[in-house]
C-alpha cells in the first residue's frame, strides 16, 4: 500500500484527501500556493451525499454545529410570493439533515483542525514546477527548490491549476460558460429564515443563512459580460439588479456600500476526460471537472473524490491502476454534474428554449445522485 503522497492545494479536495489517506496511514504533505491560507468565496452548501462522505471520516458531526440545516428550498417570484418549495433529498435519514449550509471558512477551519489532529504538514507560498517518475513513485521539485520523493502526488488545486498541464499538457482548458455570479457576505435579515431563491427573468437570486446573524447572497447573472466592472460602476451594475426584486432584498441593498464587499467572477466549465493522470500522479476535484453553481455541488463532489481516493489507495491501488479505478468510480457522476448545470445555464440564459424542463433535470440528477459513491 502507498505510505506516502504529497497533496497539491489546500482546499476542501485537498484537505479531504490529506485527512482521508491520513487516517489510513499514509504520511501526508500539503503544499498551497497562498501564503495566507484563507479559503475563496463566501458561502457553500452541502448535499448528503457529501455528508454521507464526510461522516466516514468523523468530519460531519462539528459541521453539523456550525451549520444551517434544511430540508427544502423555498421558491420565489421576483416580487417574493412564494410560488413553491423545493424538497432536498436525504440519503442519511434521520441522521442528519437533508442540506446544510455554512461559510467556507467554516468548512475550512473543521477540516484544518483535522488536519493538526492528524500531524499533516501545510508548506504554505509553496507551489509544484515539476514531476518527474521516480523508481518508487514520483519526484516532485516545488517551488523553493525543495526536491522529494512520494509514491503518490494528487494535484488538487482548483479550476485554475497548475498541476494540470503538468501533468496533462493535452487536457482542455476551462470554458466561460455565458454567466457570470454576484456573492455578497451580508447581515440576515430576520425574515430570511430558510433558504430561498428568487427567480428573475435574467438573474436568480440566492438567499442562504450560513449563521444565525449572517446569510450569503448570490445572484446568476446572464445580462453582463465576464469581466469585472471598473470600481465606479460596478455598484450601480449591482444595485440596478438587485432592484427588481423584492422580499429581504431592498434591506440587504442596503448594506453593500463599497465595492469591496462585492465578489464578482465569471462562471467556468471544464470536464477532463480520463485518464486523470499519469504514472503516480493524478488530479481530483475542479482541477479535472469545475462545474457551474447550478446544482450546488461543485465541493461535494471534491469530497466525494478524495474520499473515494483514499478508499482505493486502502485496496492496495497505486500507479495508473489508482488512476483508472478512480476514473471509473467518478467520471460519470461528476459528468452528470457538469452536463447537468451546464444544461440548467443555458436555459436560465434562454428561458424560452423548446423543451427546458429544469425542475425535471435537477430531480433526475440527484435521484442518481443519491446512488452510493
């Protein structure tokens, strides 16, 4: 079995996976690019499949006390009538709930105290230059000149990641996908007491709880083009969106005074096809499928990844043989992901395409992805 691995990112692919072989006895080591290890964006959610996958590690109980529950997602018209709710599936029953959500740094400081738990070094402005195959392994020369030898190196830095063309000099680039999000860290407004989302013709808008006195907003845009407004416009760009709808909305415009507070970027897609790596180096999460926010699965299936990852590596899989049994068990659910939100963006961007039946795509996705992992 594999005793070692170097673990390039550390996001919540990474650090699952750091955590996940950990406790199967490999000796992990993470590099990360940042010098201030911070994770991006604002708030995320989790479905429970990946709550399935973080309870095998003894990670989902703390979560769970710092965390937003639910079991639907209420619908509404721009002008905030409700118009339905949206049931979540949950594949843990009365174990746990259906959805939670949280702000990433939540996320981030459970996975981080595993991590100290575990004793897995984090080298921190540290990034990978080369990979050579060694006789037992991979030779890796990082950035500060350090030069190691690990019998397996997982590239798990992201949609932007410099491991993929390391390693997969061939692999297809991330693609724009016509949209672009709004995220804003907000106070809650106290009637906001369940996650809601308000559908525009143009824009959706998101309203998450992620603590009891701060909720995550987001908003889809199809009405602008990628590239971030300069700062003196990029607030009248937000405020003439968010204007058109109603509810808690106008209280939480309130607050967003500076453009600093507005997290703005251009939505991509990307799906690798496999192998996912070559000799004993491989890639995991968004590094080989990002997938727009659509499904609100992007981190889970990270999670997914790199537990099933270690599970492998605990069957004795190493080399090409780890990579093409890891292939198998992901690419098609993580393909049923991607399609699956690419799919919901282009109707959300051409909401009179013939035959657009998105509550009938999202329903299919998650019954298949309730299967096990």
């Amino acid at each position: 079995m594999i005793s070692s691995a170097l673990i390039v990112g550390g996001g919540p692919a990474g650090m699952t996976a750091a955590i996940a072989l950990a406790q199967r006895g490999v000796r992990c080591e993470i590099v990360e690019r940042a010098t201030d290890w911070r994770p991006a964006g604002i708030g995320i959610g989790l479905h429970s499949p990946p709550m399935r996958a973080l309870r095998d590690l003894g990670v989902l109980e703390p979560l769970l006390g710092r965390s937003e529950h639910h079991t639907v997602i209420d619908m509404m018209r721009p002008d905030g009538v409700k118009v339905a709710e949206m049931p979540q599936m949950n594949v843990l029953g009365s174990d746990a709930p259906a959805f939670i959500t949280m702000s990433r740094m939540t996320l981030h400081e459970v996975l981080e105290a595993h991590l100290r738990e575990l004793g897995v070094p984090v080298r921190l402005g540290v990034t990978v230059s080369a990979v050579n195959e060694a006789d037992a392994g991979a030779e890796v020369t990082a950035s500060d000149g350090r030069t190691a030898q690990y019998e397996l190196v997982v590239g798990a830095d992201g949609q932007n990641s410099t491991m993929r063309p390391l390693l997969l000099p061939s692999a297809p680039a991330p693609q724009y996908a016509g949209q672009v999000i709004w995220r804003l860290d907000v106070r809650r407004p106290p009637p906001l007491e369940r996650y809601t989302i308000l559908i525009g013709r143009e824009t959706r808008l998101g309203l998450v709880p992620i603590a009891a006195d701060r909720a995550y907003v987001w908003m889809l845009d199809s009405t602008v083009g990628p590239e971030r407004a300069p700062a003196s416009q990029l607030l009248e760009l937000l405020h003439e969106r968010l204007a058109t709808f109603s509810f808690v909305v106008p209280e939480i415009a309130a607050q967003i005074t500076d453009p600093g507070q507005v997290d703005f970027r251009a939505l991509h897609w990307l799906l690798v096809p496999p192998p996912w790596g070559v000799g004993n180096a491989l890639l995991i999460g968004d590094a080989v499928h990002t997938t727009t926010p659509q499904m609100a699965c992007g981190v889970g299936l990270a999670i997914e990844d790199a537990v099933v990852l270690a599970e492998l590596v605990a069957e004795g899989a190493s080399g090409p043989e780890l990579t093409r049994r890891l292939c198998k068990r992901r690419f098609e659910r993580c393909r049923l992901v991607v399609e699956g939100s690419l799919q919901l963006s282009r109707w959300e961007r051409e909401p009179d395409s013939p035959g657009a039946d998105p509550a009938g795509l999202i329903r299919d996705s998650f019954a298949a992805l309730a299967a096990p992992i």
